[in-house]
C-alpha cells in the first residue's frame, strides 16, 4: 500500500536535512527500486524483482503497458523473429500462438505477463527528472501525475533507479524543406495504423528500414501507390532461409563462427534467394549486417513481401528528398512526383537525456556507453534495461542481470537494518 502526504515521507535522514524543496511537493520513499518504464524492459524487471521478493515501483507515463505497442505500431505489425526469441523471463508464449505471432498476440501476452506475477505500474506518471544525491546516496525521482486533477507533483526518493524507457521513446522527425507548406497529410508510421483510406493515392514513404517496407507493403495491399524514399544503403535479408528463420540460424553460426564469416554466409544466402537488389536501387553497405547492427544498431530489413512489389514496380523506389511542395516533392535525382501523402518512416530515438540528470553512463544521444553484454549497470545503483540494439531477446538477459543484482544488495541491506536498526516511529510511509 502507498500512503501520500505533504509532510516528509522520507527517511529521518533527511528531516534535519535543509532540503526545504521537499516540502513542495508529495514524496514517496520506496523501500526497493524505481523502475522508470512499463514496457517489456520494466516488466521483466519487474517480473525478476517479484520472484525475490523485492518490492518496487513501475513509473509509466501512458496509460497501459507496452505502450508502444498498443497506441503506436500498425495494423498489419508481426514479431519479426520467431516468438521463442521474444518472450520475457519465466513465462513463454501460449503454445498455440504462431511462430511470428501478430502485434496483438503479443500485447495480449503482455497483459497475461503483467497479471501473472501481479505487476501494477503507476499510469499517467510522467519523469520529469532523475538525479542521484551524492550528500545521501539515494536517487530522487521527480514525477507528474496526471491521473489527479490538478496534476501532482510527486518525489520518489530510492536506492536504485531502473531505466527501462528502451531506445524507441520518441519519434524521429528530420526537417525537409518546404515539408510545412505540403497541404497533404504527413503522419510519422508511429501514427500509422493502415492503408485503409488511401486507396487510389500517391504516398511518399519516407525511409527504407523494416517500418517503411511493411508500410509500404500495406499501402500496396490497399490499392495505393506508394514511392519509397532510399537515402542510403540497406541490407534486406529474407525472413527465412530453406524454412529456418534466417535470424535463428545466424544466432547458430555465431556459435562456431566468426561474426565476418556469419555475414558473409548470409549474404551470400541472400543474394541467391533474393537476387540483386541493386538495379532496384537499393544498395548493400559496405558493412555486413550483423556487424552493421553491432557498429551503429542499424537493423537489417527482413523482407516479408515487399520485395516482390518492387519488382513487380508497385512499389517505387526512389532517391533522397531535395524539397517539397504543394502537392509535389522535388527528389535530389531532380525528377518531381506529385503525392497526395507522406508517411515518415524516419525511426526512433531513446529520450533518457531529456531527464536523467547524468552523464557517466549514458550517451549523448541515450544509449549506455559500454555495449553489450555490459550496459545494463552503471554507479551508485543505476540500471538501463532494452538498450542492447538486440530486440526482446537482449532486453530479457538484461533484464534478469538487472533483477539479481538489486535483489542482492536489497536483501543485504535488509538484513544490516534488521541488524542495527530498532523499530521507531516515522513520519515516513514505506512502499512494500
């Protein structure tokens, strides 16, 4: 049970302490770690802390879980890998779920996670900032809850402090000129849910990853007419090869190869299956992809049909964008289209830098600085979940290092306090 009060409910430490902004705002003091997120990175967490008996508080500033998935990906969206590589610790998939299950299963899972190891985020609650207190050693995290009217501010004072808010946080919206004056609708694919609507249209998509390729597709299979915006090299790989996803066998190669000859494998698997890609403008980098992936976290294309109307010219390829303007857009080659839309399938970005007051660990631009295997934990009780650049899979391992690890020092330090501390009256009110 959480009790809210404008006195101060925080450890006595702090009651002499000076800090008169604490009496601003309600403050929580949360006997376990914040997790900042409740998305598939914070549940799992979540999920891990549960089973040792850890407590702890989700900060999720949606509305529901996984928001990403549910208010934010379209229609037609399937796992891209097979469903054993994307389930969360300690609870597989539904047997009877397909191998690429659909967005929907997967938020239905979700859900039936969350509920499983009864796991209640807190909604509408949006960090504003996050900074540890050197003088005391404990992370204050500074919210607004909009799920009280007026809005509240609320101060969460913790020992560890849990970033699980993933790399796809915030849209990607590149300037283009003349884009304003573009009477049209202009949506980014966050936005996007289906075709439906744009039948008969001329769409301008603008990017070449998994997003802008599924969408393009869709916009086929509705009867638009989509041009596909390639400013730069891709790897596309088919999903399967010889009926084994092309990803699963990758992760086995890996076993026994060298990550260069593991590319170089499926490059040339790729090649025989689907040809060469360059006479319909779309290039290879120079890079092969799973080093790609590791170097920059660009993920290669795994194509689920969109190739087949590139060839076939339903799709068009087309090169980078000079300007836009009513009703056209200007494309660095000079040739004009005339376009009644455009959906930008520019990506994602990580939005950590926006509140997380430190700059040790993580990146200018919100990745944690170590790669792989080792950036899920920093100083002074600070942990990042779903930075891997390795999807659900990445997420899950981190997730149950995360949860070991607070799980350790909370149960240490409960036994110090249990140790050295006698029962006395608080005006502070735990969470448990």
């Amino acid at each position: 049970m959480v009790m809210y009060s404008n006195c101060l409910n925080i450890p006595d430490m702090f009651q002499h302490s000076g800090h008169q902004d604490f009496l601003a705002r309600r403050c929580i003091w949360v006997n376990g770690p914040v997790i900042v997120g409740a998305g598939p990175s914070g549940l799992a967490v979540g999920a891990g802390l549960k089973s040792q008996g850890v407590p702890f508080v989700i900060l999720e500033r949606a509305n529901c879980i996984a928001s990403l998935w549910q208010n934010r990906t379209y229609d037609r969206l399937k796992l891209h890998l097979p469903k054993q590589f994307c389930q969360l610790p300690n609870l597989p998939f539904p047997e009877d779920f397909p191998e690429y299950p659909t967005k929907y299963q997967f938020i239905t899972y979700l859900e039936s996670y969350a509920k499983h190891f009864n796991i209640n985020p807190h909604f509408n609650e949006t960090v504003q900032s996050a900074k540890y207190d050197q003088t005391f050693g404990l992370w204050r995290v500074k919210t607004i809850s909009m799920s009280t009217s007026p809005p509240t501010e609320i101060e969460y004072i913790c020992k560890w402090l849990v970033v699980a808010t993933g790399e796809n946080a915030e849209r990607v919206v590149p300037e283009f000129e003349g884009l304003q004056d573009f009477e049209g609708p202009v949506m980014h694919a966050c936005d996007y849910k289906t075709g439906q609507g744009l039948q008969g249209k001329h769409v301008l998509v603008v990017g070449c990853g998994n997003s802008g390729m599924e969408v393009s597709l869709d916009l086929c299979n509705h009867n638009a007419s989509p041009s596909m915006v390639v400013r730069s090299s891709v790897h596309v790989l088919p999903r399967e090869v010889f009926g084994k996803s092309t990803f699963e066998l990758a992760v086995t190669m890996m076993k026994w190869m060298p990550l260069w000859l593991v590319d170089k494998i499926l490059l040339i698997l790729a090649r025989l299956i689907l040809g060469n890609l360059e006479s319909y403008g779309l290039k290879r980098p120079s890079l092969g992809p799973l080093e790609l992936k590791n170097a920059i976290g660009k993920t290669p294309v795994l194509d689920i049909g969109a190739l087949k109307k590139i060839r076939s010219g339903k799709i068009k390829v087309v090169p980078g964008i000079k300007r836009f303007t009513n009703g056209r857009v200007e494309l660095d080659n000079g040739e004009t289209l005339e376009i009644d839309a455009v959906v930008l399938a520019t990506g994602y970005r990580s939005n950590v830098p926006s509140w997380l007051k430190e700059n040790e660990f993580f990146s200018e631009d919100g990745i944690p600085k170590n790669p792989f295997p080792n950036g899920w934990k920093g100083n002074a009780g600070l942990y990042a979940v779903g930075f891997t650049r390795r999807g659900l899979s990445g997420a899950s391992l981190d997730a149950t290092s995360v949860a070991l690890d607070i799980a350790k020092s909370w149960k240490e330090e409960t036994k110090q306090k249990k140790r050295t501390i006698t029962a006395r009256h608080r005006r502070c009110i735990s969470h448990f």
